[in-house]
C-alpha cells in the first residue's frame, strides 16, 4: 500500500480493536482537552467516535458520563481488575425482569417454557455450565429470564419461529 492509499484509509480501521478492549471493566483516568480528570469504571468504548462509556459508582447508586474521543488526551489503567466491577457493570444494562426474579422463580420459568416447547414438539434441551440455557437443536439458545428478547440464533426463521410461540404461550399450559 502506498502512503498515498494508507492517507485515504478512514482513522477507524487503523486502530486495532484489541486496543480499545484493554480498557474495557478497568478503572480508568482520563484527561481531556480542557484539563479534566474523568474517572471511572469503562463499560465500554465506541471504535468509531472513540467515545468512553465510564460508571462511577457511590454505594448503590451510579453515574453514568460519556467521554468523547475527540476531547481525549489520556488515558491511565488506575486498577486492571477486571473481575472487581465487572458483574455489576454488566447487570447496569440488563434487561429489568432478570435482577427482579428469584433463582426459584427462574427455574420455575425456564420449566413453564420447556414443557411449552415440548408441546410443541420442539427439540430443547437444558445446556450452559449451571443448567440455566435452553437449547434448540444447536440452533438457538434461550437465555434468562426465558423472554422472547432473549433468545440468540443464527437462522432468522427458526428464531421468528420459537420467538412467536413463546409470545403465544398460555400462562396456564401447565394445567392442560
């Protein structure tokens, strides 16, 4: 590639990913044009503004602030303990029902919805390292708090499929 070709190269692709991964669930300072300090935990980071998602937490509460990458001038790793904040920046952003429902109350659903499926004649299997996944034939995978949001496929129509039948699913089934 000439240095001709790499100036029409968009700024985007010249950074590496991995870059931007190094700060993601790490305590970070970060110093912007206009000399201030924003501190906090990075949630994650936009590869295309070079934005910052930082979390500062204060007990159970939280603050969000957006920091973006054209005011920034540095950034220092302050803590690289990634498994400190990680579990709690992640439930931030997680659909509401999940962080409401008992560990009974989700097994009790994710029961409710393979005996639905199983009535429908639909190959699904319990999977995932504590039991939680329901799984479709390697095709699909139904993940807490067992929604229709939740499921993740790779086959558009078999998805659209299992997700309106879960829309359609009685709340008494179990008593037929």
């Amino acid at each position: 590639m000439t240095d001709e070709e790499s100036e029409d190269v968009h700024v985007i692709f010249k950074k590496d990913p991995e870059e931007w991964m190094q700060y993601v669930y790490k305590q970070v300072g970060i110093t912007t044009d206009d000399e201030r300090e924003h501190i906090g935990w990075v949630y994650t980071v936009d590869p295309v503004s070079e934005t910052f998602v930082l979390i500062s937490f204060s007990g159970e509460k939280y603050k969000l602030e957006l920091v973006f990458g054209h005011a920034v001038r540095t950034v220092t790793i302050l803590n690289d303990s990634t498994e400190t904040n990680k579990e709690r920046l992640d439930r931030l952003f997680r659909y509401g029902t999940l962080n409401s429902l008992s560990q009974e109350e989700l097994k009790k659903k994710q029961e409710l919805l393979k005996l639905w499926l199983c009535k429908n004649r639909i190959p699904v299997t319990v999977s995932g390292s504590n039991g939680e996944l329901l799984t479709i034939s390697d095709a699909l995978v139904i993940k807490p708090p067992y929604s229709p949001e939740d499921c993740c496929g790779t086959n558009e129509i078999i998805l659209g499929r299992i997700q309106g039948l879960m829309k359609n699913m009685p709340p008494d089934h179990d008593q037929w």
